[in-house]
C-alpha cells in the first residue's frame, strides 16, 4: 500500500488528492488481480509513460485489463507482447498500392481529340 502511495506522489499524480489515493488502494482489495500491487504500479508506469498522470485513466486500464481477464502482471506482459506483433503484423500488411513502371508518363489529354 506504501509503495502504492509513495509512487503516486513521486510521479506527480498529487500530493493533496487523498480521495483519488483512497480509490486506487479500493483496487488492492476490491479486484479480481492476482497480485493487485503490482498490477496498480504496472498501470501506473503506463499511465506515465503517456503522460496522463490521472486516477481515471489509471482505473481505465485496470477495468480494460479485468475485462480481458488478465489478472497477474505475466498474463498482461503476455497480451500487451501479442498485441505488438500483431500490430506489426498489420501494418506489415498494408499495401501501398501498385508499383507504377519505370518510364511511364501521365497524359492526362490523351484519347482527346
């Protein structure tokens, strides 16, 4: 809980914002997660690393994570890979359309008389 605690003061989420602290701790008890501190902290860091440093988007992705019934950091770490390659994947897949020949010229009036 400490470290919970400390974290969010350190990472500029508030100092003075004990009801928003209060509902972030509800997840340690009131969550299907496996290791509930570790999730927190995990969805936390992510917070941070996007710059949204509010309980709101942190509650986000502990219900998106819930929802998909990953409960311990591995089962997340796990998704979160399979979600790049698959990424990845997709945007390996995109085309760019059909490659125009060497020497071709657009004639815009041609067939005009």
């Amino acid at each position: 809980m400490q470290e919970i605690v400390e974290f969010w003061d350190k990472s500029g989420f508030g100092f003075s914002n004990i009801n928003e602290k209060q509902q972030l701790l509800a997840w340690l008890d009131d969550s299907s997660f496996l290791q509930p501190k570790e999730v927190i902290l995990k969805a936390m860091n992510i917070a941070c690393a996007n710059n949204k440093r509010r309980l709101s988007y942190v509650v986000g992705i502990l219900k998106n994570w819930e929802n998909e019934s990953l409960l311990t950091e591995e089962e997340i770490d796990s998704y979160h890979e399979n979600q790049k390659s698959v990424s990845k994947h997709k945007q390996s897949a995109i085309s760019t359309g059909r490659q125009i020949p060497r020497g071709f010229e657009l004639d815009l009036t041609a067939g005009e008389e």
